[in-house]
C-alpha cells in the first residue's frame, strides 16, 4: 500500500501562522500534524512508500522535512504557487498516480486533519471489506453538513449516494479526507475527472466512484479534527496536551 498526503493547500484561514509556512507542519504538542497522521500509519506496517503533494510555494518546506524523517517520503511540487490556481485535491492526486506510477492500493489523506484514534482499524476494514472504503461519522449540524461530504449509506455500510456540499444534504453521516482506494480502482481518478466529477475537493471523486463500483464507509469511533483557523488550531493543542 502506498500513502498520498494532500498538502497542497494555502491555509489562508490560518494567516498569519501560514502564510510563509504550511499548516501540516504546524506543531501540536511538539509534534507536527503529519508526525501525528505518519506515525499512527507506519504502525501499521502496510505503506512502504509516502507519496505528499505540495504546492510550490511550500514544497522546499515539506523537503526539508521529508529529509530529516526515518520514513519513505516523496515530496511531489505540484507546480501552483496560490490558492487561486491551485490544481483541486482530485486532479492532485492524478498528479500523483501519474508521476509515481501508483497501481497498489492508496490511502489518501488530508495533511490538515486530525484524529483522536487510530487508523489501523480502518486500515484493516478496508481489508475485509476489499472495496475502495472511506471514513463516516454523524454530523448533527446541518450547516455543517453544507460545507462537506455526505453519505447516505445501507445496513452493510454500502454507500448509495453521496454529494459534496449539498444545500439539502440527505443524511447525517459526513465524510473526512480519509480514503482506501483499491488498486482497481486507482486507474478509475483519471477517468472520473475526464467525466467532469469535481476536482477540488477530494470525496468529489469518490461520489462519483460510488456510481461505478462498490464503496463502503467505515464508522469512525472517534473525533477528527479539521484545523481550519487559529481558534480550532488552539482548541487542538488542548486537545492533544495530555498525548505528549
């Protein structure tokens, strides 16, 4: 299995913390976000190769960091330099099949997000399940549900539909940046972008993928954290203080 991590983002939310310095490098607790994500992963023991996608204003950050890091990590530079020409998280990830050649599965990842439990187990969901799997967990605000994925799924975890930032969203169960493609699946980006499925957010593919092929989604048994601005990046430190 193979890791995409999706840092190409700007995080002008987070100004002044990221405006010269991208936000999975941001520390919580002494540790950099992706220390928190990478770290959980290798424990796994699946992933021999860490794929991370940068923009070019931030890639000689993400290299010198991958340099100093015991684990495989390939810095990709996807060529942008601002959030207004940014290439979108789906055709970051073609990027990222094409450039490395990826045809094992790949756990694709928000570089941002964290998580206060363990991916192992979705790691080994994915698995027995031998489908391409992402991540659900029930969201009560619907105004929350406008601004992210939404399932709705079966009594077998099979999603039946899913939509990115619906204005009416038709269930509860929202979806992280946390994916397992399988390899059967991975040829299957680069045609879903030539269909027209969205580009910038990436569950947008997997709304389409689930159209074509089998898809479950795996219930998370804990919280994640999206830290989009100086209050959630705070809120977070207190989070993780006893973690240290």
């Amino acid at each position: 299995m193979k890791c995409v991590i999706l840092a190409a983002g700007y995080a002008t939310r987070l100004y002044p913390l990221t405006e010269n310095f991208p936000k999975p490098l941001l520390k919580v607790q002494g540790k950099t976000i992706l220390d928190w994500l990478l770290e959980d992963i290798d424990s796994a023991g699946c992933v021999d190769q860490y794929i991370l996608i940068s923009n070019h204003k931030f890639a000689e950050h993400f290299q010198k960091w991958a340099d100093n890091h015991k684990l495989p990590i390939t810095v990709l530079d996807d060529g942008t330099e601002n959030n207004e020409t940014r290439l979108g998280a789906v055709r970051d990830i073609q990027f990222a099949i094409e450039k490395e050649k990826l045809t094992d599965d790949l756990l694709v990842i928000a570089g941002d997000n964290l998580l206060d439990f363990s991916l192992v187990d979705y790691i080994e969901y994915q698995k027995n399940k031998n489908t391409t799997c992402i991540m659900r967990y029930y969201e009560p605000d619907i105004n929350k549900l406008r601004k992210a994925g939404v399932a709705v799924v079966d009594d077998q975890d099979r999603i039946i539909s899913m939509e990115e930032k619906p204005a009416e969203p038709k269930s509860n169960w929202c979806t992280p940046p946390f994916y397992i493609y399988k390899a059967e699946d991975v040829p299957l980006v680069k045609k879903g972008i030539g269909s027209g499925c969205g580009v910038d957010a990436p569950g947008s593919f997997i709304a389409w993928l689930s159209g074509q092929t089998t898809v479950h989604a795996y219930e998370m048994p804990g919280k994640r954290y999206d830290i989009g601005n100086l209050e959630s990046y705070q809120m977070v430190q207190e989070i993780y203080r006893g973690l240290k």
